[in-house]
C-alpha cells in the first residue's frame, strides 16, 4: 500500500486530447484507466487522477484474485469455515445475490472456476465435456452459505468479483469525486465509464472497440452524462471447424453462450447497473437485443 | 433464493431490480469511502463487537432520583453466532409515595421494618412519602442468537436482577425466520419470569390493617408470556414492524409498601390497610412501529395498546424523527411520547369505612390510577472519525422531561376539600452514552 501511494505521481500521466480536453491516465485492473477533464482545469489534474486512482487500486487490491492479501484471497484460504466479511464486501455479495436471482443462475460470481479449462486463446483446443463436467458442482451461488456478515465458500468452490468489479470501481471512484468536485470529468476505466456532466465542448465522444481491431474506434457513442459499460471481448475465443466459441459461459451448461453478441455496450444511470445489463444480454446469445430492447434501455450491439 | 426454473422475469422488471440492487450497492458502501483502506477486511476479537454505554441520571420533581450505568456489549462471531450482553445497575434514593393520602393534620408511619425508632412524619397537607427510600438495582441479560438454516434464527436468553427485597430470573427463548428475500420476518417466542420478593419486615398479608402488622416472610410470583411478531420491509426505506403479546403473571402481585387510607364519613384519616391486589394478571399487548428514511431524516413511529384483566388500557404513541447533520458525524433526535392509562377496576385512593367495598381488592398505588403523560427530550450524537484512539465511537447526550396527570373526579368528603389528592408527576432524565 505505501509502495503505491509513494509512486502515485510517477503513476499517473497527463496526455492532452482534442477539444480541449486534458486526460489523466493510469493503470488498473489490467486495463488502462483515465479521468477526462476540460483542460482549463489542468490545476486540479493531478489531485483528481488521485482520488480516482487511489480509490480504483483500492477496490484491485481489496478484490483481486491475484493478490495474497485481498478478500478474495482471504475468502479462498478459509474455505470450508464460516467468516465475517466486511461490510463492503458483504454488500457486494448481496448484489450479487440478486443478480444471481434476478437472472436466473445466468450470473454467477463462482463460475471462475471454468477458467481451469477454459483458454479462449483463438485456438482451436476445447475442453473435454468430461472436464467441464466435472467442475459443475463446484458452480452455484446457491451452494454458498450467506447470512450477511456470514460467509462459508463450500471447499474447491471460487469468488470473482471480475463480473461487476471494474464497473462498481467507476461508481465509487465516481461518488468520491462528485462529492468534491463540481466541474464536468469522466471516469474511463477500460471503456466503462461514468461523467458528471457535459464539458464545454458539448459532449464527451467515446470510442467503442470494433470487434476486429485493438484500439481503433469503429463507432464513437457521445454521452452527456450517466454511464456506459461495454462487455464482450472480441479478441477471447475459439475456433473449431468453423463454428466460433466466444468466452462468455453459461454457468449453469459450463459451455460458451451461442450466438452471443462479440460485445454489448449498455447506457445506464450507474456503471454497475450498466455493466450488469450488458453481461446478462450476452448471456441472451441470440436474444441479446430482444432483452436490451425490452428493458428499455439504449444500448449498442457487435455481433 | 433458489432456482426456480421456468420462473421468468419480464426485462423490464429485471431492470427494475437491477436497478434497486445498484442502488443498494452503491448506497450501501458509500460512506467511509477511505476508511476500510486503513484496517484490513478481517479483524480479529474487536471485528464485529459493538459496545453501547450510558450513564443516565434521572430525577423526579420532588420524589426519587436514580443514577443508572448500562453497558451493553454485543458480538458477532465467524459462525454466525451473536452474543448480546446487557448489564444494568440503578440506584435509587429519594422519596417513594407510600400510597396514603394527604391530610389536614401530621400523619406518622413506620418504616417498613418496624424496628421502633424508625419512623417518619408528614406534615399537614403533603402527600405522605417514604424519605428514606433507597435500592440498589444490579440487572445482567445475556441472549445468545444462532442461525440454524440461512433464515432461521434461534435465540435463547436469561437475565437475573437482583435487589435487596427482590430477585428474579427470566428465562426465553425465540425463533426468527426470514422469507419472502428476507423481507419479510416472522419471529415467536416464549419467556418465563421467577420473582421472589424479601420485603423488609416481611411481606404485609393482602388488605391487612397497618397497624396489626401481620406479615409473612417471603413470597414468590412467576410469569410466562408468549410474543408474536412480524417485520416487513415495505420499501428500500420504509420498514414496518407488528408484534402480539400475552402474558400472564400469577403470585403475590402486591407492592409491599403500599398501603391505603382509611376515612370517616367526613373524609378524616383514621387508618391504614395494606393493598390487596388479585393474585394473577393477565395482559395482553400489540404493538406496531413505522420507521421511513428519507436523505437526511429518519423517523420511527411507534403505537403500543395494552389491556388487562384489572381493566388497565393503556394505548402509547410515540414519534421520534433523526436528523442528520450535514457532514455526517452528527445527528439530532427529538423525540416525542404520549401515554394515556385508565385504571385498574380496584384503584381507590382512599377507603371510607363507613361503606361496604364491593370488591375484595383495593388498591391506592398512583401506578394503577387513569392518568396521562408527556415526554418531551431531544438526543444529541456526534461521530468520531475513522482515525485515533476512540475512532469511529459515537458519544451522545439525552435530555427528557416527563410529565404525568391523572384524572380523577373531585370528592364531596369535607375534610379531603382543599388538599393536593392526586398531586402532578414531573422528572427529568439525563443520559450520557458512548458507543463503539
């Protein structure tokens, strides 16, 4: 923890960008993060790129896989034995109760244990269906004991907060600086993202990945205000005899979705409720924009 | 929770609930934003203990004062176990009105333990109090609350309470289950209470003279009661509470201190009787609270009505309304409280021995008579940070004023005519309290 904060500076980069905007960037949770911010206000760069920053490596650490001492971590080693979770902890797994709920098993914070077979490496290896098998019992939210602050994961079973983490980093990041800060930014962090309101120059211009290509927006979205979170990787797949296998899973079959859409964007009010929207249409495969169009909701769509 | 396949939800109701679950989210971990930086997510003894001290002092208007430390600890344990431990000391001093009525010449009594020597004296025209009263109080509950599936909780408790007269113990046990996505809870329960009295001197035998004295040693009552409840969250900020109880008592019901005045025919003083009060009592309660939050307002609004079998109803309501100060360390809640009784079917202030009573049950104690009551107090809390040795404790100060009236008719008897019979109620308390 004071590793980072003593390199906070070095940490963070001031990049200029057109109409008049001034960008703060760093990185987290594996993908690159910014705040955008109209550049007269080039003075409060560096202590809002903190705020943001400092709140987006908390949330990381707090719920990263990869770290020894993260929830996570802590939650894994106890498996088997009941523990008191923290309160923000506890809040997000009760959010992910009820998108569990609401979803019908389609989102499941312990399906990361799909990752063991799954290699979406644009190859042509899948699994064996009796290696998936083998893993299903080990998914189901349901199996989870959960009695707010009380939590036993069942032995072998996993949390992953992957779902939903990067976008609830935005919302938080997002209360942080609004309670302070009333001039218009915009949160970025890795293409989910959330603005207060609209800069001078009318509108923030956001660039959705094209399915095909790395950084090269093929469709700019402009957003006054609210939050946009885009799911799906176009570049996480398999082929086999011509039929492609994107890496969205069906927990409840433990195979990729069919007929999903390469990647969902979603407008919302908050980035977590967006990001959520977007996941569970990927998981609709072909009814991706049947269920979008019936929530109501603006939405954007590469298939 | 579970899966119920074929169960499907409409997009646009799933969005609803998206939404709703956002908003919990988000909401629910707003505040200390930074705070959970500096501890790690799991503490060892000090996780989930919470500490609740007061130190209240309360004063009546004349009558007793009591100063009164309570400590209430409560945990929570990995397993889902919690631990609620309450420990409350009082200490009574002052005046306790002996149930007599005021008189226009000097009345003298005992103190209750006869000894000679110890008596008092109350002068002409005042309500004949005990001036030595005194007790010490020493009251220790521990209820212990265990999740036997994921929404159903059993909790088994016991509290003893001891005084120098008096000591009792009360066993309960209950049961919570949660439904409905545990917005719903539905609880039931059961208590049973031992009460042995050891009043100084001796119990008085009910409707006794106070001069014969006649008392027999200790006595004994017991209770069980049974309590019904249901809570219900209406909306993300509305959250409705019912509960039904009964419960029966069944003993020496006496308070072996009080005792009634016997008049002539014009109202004079010339004895005393003990009270005499029927020996079960049966008592029946519901009660339903209301609490809405809105930004920075949270109120609770309570309404409680209890009827027994000595034709007590009591019906209470009272509104207390939190308002959180801008910054959010601190808060203001006032709070006001209205209660109205009517009185037991054998409250009589006074016995005129000239007439024949119709009941074999009198009693003078003010406790039993209509009456109605105010209070008025405001709270006052203040957060500490999330740094520092006392962080994230709360102190607080409360401040009531209570003030009771009863309702009696006026009386024709002539020597009763120009004395303060049913003299007014008012006290005042004053708490101070640090919790963790």
């Amino acid at each position: 923890m004071t590793d980072i904060r003593h390199s906070l500076t070095e940490s963070l980069r001031l990049e200029v960008r057109s109409e008049g905007l001034l960008a703060v960037c760093f990185d987290a949770m594996a993908s690159p993060c910014e705040v955008l911010l109209p550049a007269q206000h080039r003075s409060d760069a560096i202590e809002i790129g903190s705020v943001v920053a400092n709140e987006a490596w908390r949330v990381e650490r707090k719920y990263s896989r990869y770290r020894k001492d993260s929830v996570v971590s802590v939650i894994h080693r106890s498996r088997g034995s009941r523990i008191v979770v923290d309160d923000e902890t506890a809040s997000l797994i009760d959010f992910a109760q009820h998108c569990f709920d609401i979803s019908n098993g389609m989102f499941d914070i312990t399906s990361g244990v799909l990752r063991a077979v799954w290699h979406f490496d644009q190859s042509d290896r899948l699994p064996e269906p009796s290696d998936i098998q083998r893993l299903l019992p080990l998914i189901g939210f349901q199996k989870l004991h959960w009695r707010r602050p009380v939590l036993m994961l069942p032995s072998d079973m996993e949390l992953d907060f992957g779902g939903c983490g990067k976008e609830y980093a935005v919302d938080r990041a997002y209360g942080l600086l609004a309670t302070r800060y009333a001039e218009p930014f915009l949160i970025n962090f890795g293409g989910d993202l959330r603005a207060n309101q609209a800069p001078p120059s009318d509108t923030w211009k956001i660039g959705i990945e094209r399915p095909d290509t790395i950084r090269e927006a093929s469709m700019v979205l402009e957003l006054e205000q609210g939050a946009l979170a885009t799911s799906g990787d176009s570049h996480r797949y398999l082929m086999r005899n011509g039929t492609r296998f994107g890496h969205i899973l069906n927990p409840l079959t433990g195979w990729p979705v069919p007929a999903a859409p390469r990647s969902v964007t979603v407008a919302a009010s908050s980035c977590t409720e967006a990001g959520l929207l977007s996941t569970l249409a990927l998981l609709k495969g072909a009814e991706a924009e049947q269920f979008l169009g019936d929530s109501g909701v603006r939405y954007w769509v590469n298939r | 929770m579970q899966l119920k396949p074929g169960r499907e939800v409409s997009s646009a109701a799933l969005r609803q609930r998206l939404m709703a679950a956002s908003c919990a989210l988000l909401s629910a971990t707003g505040v200390r934003a930074q705070a959970s930086d500096a501890s790690p997510p799991f503490n060892g003894l000090l996780e989930n203990l919470s500490v609740d001290s007061a130190v209240a002092y309360y004063h009546e208007d004349g009558r007793i004062q009591a100063v009164e430390p309570i400590v209430n600890v409560a945990k929570t344990f990995a397993n889902g176990d919690a631990l609620d431990v309450n420990f409350t000391f009082d200490s009574l001093s002052g005046s306790s009105p002996n149930g007599a009525l005021p008189s226009h010449s000097a009345q003298t009594f005992a103190s209750p333990s006869g000894k000679v020597g110890h008596s008092y004296t109350t002068a002409p025209g005042q309500l004949p109090v005990d001036p030595n009263y005194e007790d010490d109080r020493v009251a220790l509950s521990a209820n212990w609350t265990t999740p036997v599936t994921r929404v159903t909780d059993v909790t088994v408790g016991a509290k003893v309470s001891g005084e120098d007269d008096f000591f009792s113990v009360t066993l309960s046990a209950s049961l919570a289950h949660d439904f409905n996505d545990k917005n719903t809870t539905v609880s039931g329960g059961l208590y049973n209470e031992f009460d042995s009295l050891k009043p100084i001197g001796g119990a008085p035998a009910p409707g006794s003279d106070y001069a014969l004295a006649d008392k027999t040693g200790n006595r004994t009552k017991d209770g069980v009661g049974i309590l019904l409840g249901v809570t219900q969250v209406m909306t993300r900020n509305w959250l409705s509470e019912f509960n039904l109880s009964v419960d029966r008592f069944h003993g020496y019901l006496n308070d072996p201190y009080k005792f009634t005045s016997i008049l002539d025919a014009s109202g004079a003083t010339t004895g005393y009787q003990y009270e005499s009060r029927p020996d079960q009592r049966l008592r029946k309660s519901a009660y339903w609270e209301n609490r809405v939050a809105w930004d920075s307002l949270s109120t609770a609004l309570s309404l409680r009505y209890m009827s027994d079998d000595w034709s007590v109803h009591s019906e209470t309501a009272q509104l207390r309304v939190r308002w959180n100060l801008p910054g959010g360390q601190s808060y203001i809640e006032p709070t006001i409280r209205w209660y109205r009784q009517t009185a037991a079917d054998f409250y009589m202030p006074w016995i005129v021995e000239t007439e024949k009573l119709n009941s074999p049950y009198e009693s003078s104690d003010s406790r039993l008579d209509a009456f109605h009551a105010l209070t008025y107090g405001v709270k006052y809390a203040h957060k500490l940070g999330p740094l520092g040795p006392l962080a994230s404790s709360e102190f607080n100060v409360r401040v009531e004023y209570y003030q009771q009236k009863y309702q009696n008719p006026s009386t024709n008897l002539a020597d009763l005519q120009g004395l303060d019979l049913y003299p007014e109620l008012k006290a005042v308390l004053v708490q101070f309290g640090w919790r963790y």
